[in-house]
C-alpha cells in the first residue's frame, strides 16, 4: 500500500483519496496556455463585449468564453489586440482555425494561439517577429550589425587620430570607449 511508505507525502496520499495522480495534476497546467488566443487587427470600435459577441454568434460550434482582454494604451484608446480564454483548448483551437484571416467590420482578424512572454512562441509554430527592435528579426539583426561595424570604425578612427603622448595605451584606450560611447548615448538619444 502507497500509505504505508515513509516518502508518501501528505498531499500525494490526498491526491491518492480523490482519485487523482501527479500526472493529472500537471496536465491542466500544460492545457492552460492552450485555452488563451491572441486576437491582432481589431476593428477600434471593438469593446470586450462587441468582441464576445462576435465570437459566439459567428462560429459553427458554441464557444464558451472564460475571459475576454483587450489591450489598452495609456489615454485608453484600443491597442487593436485582445486575448481571450476559452474553456476547453479544442475550443481555442476551432476559434483559430474559424476566425484567423476572417473579418469583423473592415478590418482583418489574425487569430493565434497565445503564448507565455517567458517560454516564447512554440517551437513549431510560424510566429516570427518583424519589428526592428525585436530580437529574432532579419532586420533586428542586420542593426545590430550596422551599429557594431560603425563602433568598431569610430574605435578605429579614433586611434588614428590620437597622437601619441605621455599616456599609456591603456588611458588611451579608456579615453577612446568612453567617447564612443557618448557618441552612441547622442545617437540613441537623437533617433
């Protein structure tokens, strides 16, 4: 009998009493992330109750919303991205396969499973970001190329054009990151 061996936990011989092992209990965890769905390119005039309601009367199978979110900046205007819950994640996923590409008002919906900020998007999934200040995009990279190439020139430069004196190689070093890097700090502060 489980009950009878010292490593038996208190809480695995509760779990035992219900009917439930370790591995049931980790499963709705798992199931959790697969409930959430990121809707992109929402109409402005959209509120969390437009949006439920366009979810439920539009699909061929009854949705059960758990949570409706859409995103808001500061002054409270809509980002145009809402993420909702469902209750089960063939739901979420008939809600994705249903409404990613399809319309509301005039503006074109694009439905995805959600994703946690710390894990990222799945591996198999076709997320890529495309924003120049995203890690992980073609055009991320070929900046952070750019600005290298142009500190590696500056730090070049700037050895050329410093005569040699009394200071050492290394105050001359010194002397020479710190200026690129207040010519960087301008950059930055300038775009």
């Amino acid at each position: 009998l489980p009950y009878q061996t010292p490593s038996t936990t208190y809480t695995e011989m509760a779990a035992m009493h219900q009917g439930r092992t370790e591995e049931s209990e980790s499963a709705p965890k798992e199931s959790m992330s697969a409930t959430r769905v990121c809707v992109k390119n929402l109409p402005p005039s959209f509120d969390e109750i437009k949006l439920k309601k366009h979810l439920q009367s539009s699909s061929k199978d009854p949705l059960v919303l758990t949570d409706c979110k859409i995103l808001k900046t500061k002054d409270g205007r809509s980002r145009k991205i809402a993420f909702v819950g469902f209750k089960t994640p063939e739901m979420a996923q008939n809600a994705v396969s249903y409404f990613d590409k399809s319309f509301a008002l005039t503006s074109r919906l694009s439905v995805s499973l959600a994703f946690s900020k710390k894990e990222g998007p799945p591996p198999t999934s076709e997320y890529r970001p495309w924003s120049k200040h995203s890690a992980g995009s073609s055009r991320h990279q070929k900046l952070i190329e750019k600005q290298q190439d142009e500190q590696s020139s500056e730090v070049k430069t700037k050895k050329s054009t410093i005569k040699p004196g009394n200071d050492s190689d290394d105050e001359l070093e010194q002397k020479v990151t710190r200026e690129s890097e207040e010519i960087r700090r301008k950059k930055e502060e300038f775009l």
